[in-house]
C-alpha cells in the first residue's frame, strides 16, 4: 500500500502532508485503461483526492466527491475518497479515458486541455449519518489540477496552499506519482512564507524526487525549507477501494422512477449495470426487477 505522512513546519505554523500514490494510480491506470494523458490527469486527481481525505476527513461515515468539468476532450472527472482509520479510500473514473494527446509546448503531458478550463471543481463534503452536504463550487483555473484545488482552498476555505502533484508516466505505467499540500496558519510569518514560496520553486518536480528515491520526509524538508518539520503521523496509507454492490444499484434502478422502470421490463426484460469507478457488472433479471418494482408502491 502507498504510503503518507503529515507533518508541521515552522513551529506548528505551516501543516503538510505528503503522499506516494504509485500503487494507487498504477491501479487505476489498469483498471481503467488508461493512455498517459489520462494516467497524469487522474492520477493528479486520486493524488489530491487522497490527501484532502487524510487531511479533512475524520469520521468514518465523511466522505467527499471531487467533481470537475471542464468541458476538455476527457469528459467530466468523479473522485470519491471515505476514510477508514489511518487509510484514505479513492476511487476515480474520466467519462472518456481513452484521450491522448500530444505533449504540452513546456515539454510536459498536456492535462490541462485534456481536462478543459471551461468549467468547475466542485468538492461535496457528505455524512451518511446526519445527511448533511455542503459543496464549494470555484471555477477552474487552467485544468491542471494543482492549480484548481489551490483556488479552492483560497477560495472556498480561506486557506493559503500549495499543491504540487505529479505522474511520471510512460507506455510501461506509472513509474512514480505522488504529491504534498502545504497549507499555512493564520500566525505564519512572511518571512517564513518567502522561504517556503523559494524552497518550493526550487525544488524539482514532486515525481522526479520520489523517482530518485527520495523519503516523503526529505520531500516535506526540501519544499518547506524547514530542517526541523516534524513529522506526527508516518504511518497513514492511500488505496482503491469501491465500495459499489449489487445492493446499491438496485437502489439505483428503483430512484429511475414506475415509469422508467416499467419500460426496461417491458421493452427489455432485464438490466446491465456496470460501475463506473470499478468496472464491476451487476446483471438484473426480469424478476428482479419486478422485485424492485414491487417496492416502489
Ligand atoms: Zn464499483
């Protein structure tokens, strides 16, 4: 399993976490068949996904859906990420996964067009228990993903953050992929901001430094320039879980309502679902549907 940390810089002033997602999004790449262009874009996504997960969610019934679209040849973008104890839980999938698309001018994989600019991020923050949901909707910046969370954060939390994701990856898979968020406190010195705004513009790409084998704690000290961040919690993990069921979709198959529902037993006599996240099949029968027909009386 991929493993994160979370960690204090400047005297508590500055909160990190770091992540490698190698694992996750090498999963992810198979699972959804994806080119690179798709491998970096939703693996920026899980990346982040998993990171607000360790970070902002404490209960096991919190979960939060990542929704971005913005209109690029990709489609529209889901992340959901729950927690379970020291584990964050992601699953992603792209409306269209099978996008490439030649190399950015700078050199880099083009995820910006491939994801679009004209559209929005939208975060929903749910409890299954007392059913509340608040969403913080921002426009998006330039479809790279780093930025548009970083907008978020500025945004919709009040929160200054640096975001750095990356996805080295080639026809093989994901060589490495990983990322840090660094958010500051109120009581941060713009002296110590300047430190962390240069450390950070030097240092290289967060994929390239796990690429050289680099610990997520030398990571954390080389962007926030602080030899003496301290690190809390060393242990936490990311994975892919679905928690999709045969269960969830007949729940499903009975919120389309008599009407719809009368129409596939008629005209087709049965239901094909597939879970997008997980590729999962759920096949109904006629009289499984006519069971969850009964329910809706
Ligand atoms: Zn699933």
């Amino acid at each position: 399993m991929d493993r994160a940390i979370k960690g204090l810089a400047y005297e508590g002033k500055v909160s990190i976490v770091a992540v490698d997602t190698t694992e996750l999004v090498e999963r992810i790449r198979n699972l959804h068949d994806l080119t690179p262009t798709t491998t970096a874009a939703l693996g920026r996504v899980a990346t982040i996904a998993g990171m607000m997960g360790l970070t902002e969610l404490k209960e096991k019934e919190d979960s939060l859906t990542i929704q971005i679209n913005g209109r690029g040849p990709m489609g529209s973008i889901v992340a959901v990420v729950e927690r379970e104890e020291a584990k964050a839980l992601v699953k992603v999938y792209a409306q269209n996964p099978n996008v490439e698309l030649p190399l950015a001018s700078n050199g880099k994989i083009a995820v910006g067009q491939a994801v679009g600019t004209d559209g929005f991020l939208n975060i929903i923050r749910q409890n299954e228990i007392t059913k509340t949901a608040y969403n913080g909707l921002v426009p998006l910046v330039s479809g790279e993903i780093a930025e548009d969370f970083t907008q978020y954060f500025a945004q919709s939390q009040q929160k200054p953050t640096v975001i750095a994701l990356g996805v080295l990856v080639n026809k093989n898979g994901v060589k490495r992929s990983g990322g840090y968020m660094i958010q500051l406190m109120p009581d941060a010195t713009e002296e110590e901001i300047s430190k962390i705004e240069e450390s950070v513009s030097r240092a290289q790409p967060v994929s390239e430094m796990l690429n050289q084998d680099k610990s997520l704690e030398e990571i954390v000290r080389t962007v926030t320039g602080d030899e003496n961040a301290l690190f809390l919690i060393s242990d936490l993990g990311i994975e892919f879980r679905c928690d999709c069921s045969k269960e969830r979709f007949a729940d499903g198959l009975a919120s389309i309502g008599k009407v719809e529902l009368d129409k596939i037993i008629e005209e087709d006599g049965k239901a094909n679902t597939k879970c997008h996240f997980c590729n999962q099949e759920y096949d109904f029968s006629k009289e499984e549907l006519l069971e969850i027909r009964k329910t809706l009386e």
